[in-house]
C-alpha cells in the first residue's frame, strides 16, 4: 500500500494534523501536505471527502479558513502563534 493510501486509511479511523502524520509515517511536514492534496482529489474521484476541521487561535478563538491542507503558523488576526493545527478527516460523500 502507498503512504496516500496508507493516510486515508488513517483518517478513515480518525482525524490527525500533519504533524501527526508526519510523525506517524516518519516523513516531513512537507511531504504530508502533498500527499493530503493528492488525497483530496483521490477521494473526490471516489465520491469521498477530505474533511479540513480548521486551525484556530488559542489567543483570540478565530477558526482561521484554509481550503487547502496547510500549516498555519500565526494567527493572521492576531499574530500569535499559539494556533491549535488543522485536523483532517475522511468523510463519505
Ligand atoms: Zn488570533
């Protein structure tokens, strides 16, 4: 099995940040964010669904919108960088 399958799989079970990916597959963030692109259209052809439960700010409680799997560092309301990471999940339909 390829590691993009091998991460869908993964959040089939439950939802992880990419630095838990990271962690879990032992490769770089970096890496992590391709194969979660890669995945979001995998799934979209299979009728599936890469869900993104957004990054938020532990300073001001903004859930900060991102459309593609990315690492937030700052918050861009407030600067700081005490931002809880995005989750991601799979989701039928
Ligand atoms: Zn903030």
């Amino acid at each position: 099995m390829t590691r993009r399958e091998e991460i869908i799989r993964e959040l089939e079970l439950r939802s992880r940040s990419i630095d838990e990916l990271a962690r879990l597959f032992q490769c770089t963030r970096r890496e992590v964010v391709e194969d979660l692109k890669h995945v979001q259209r995998t799934l979209r052809a299979r009728g599936r669904r890469l869900c993104v439960l957004p990054p938020v700010c532990r300073s001001c409680g903004e859930a900060i919108n991102i459309k593609k799997p990315k690492n937030i560092k700052r918050c861009p309301k407030c600067r700081s960088s005490h931002v809880a990471p995005a989750r991601f999940v799979v989701k039928s339909g």
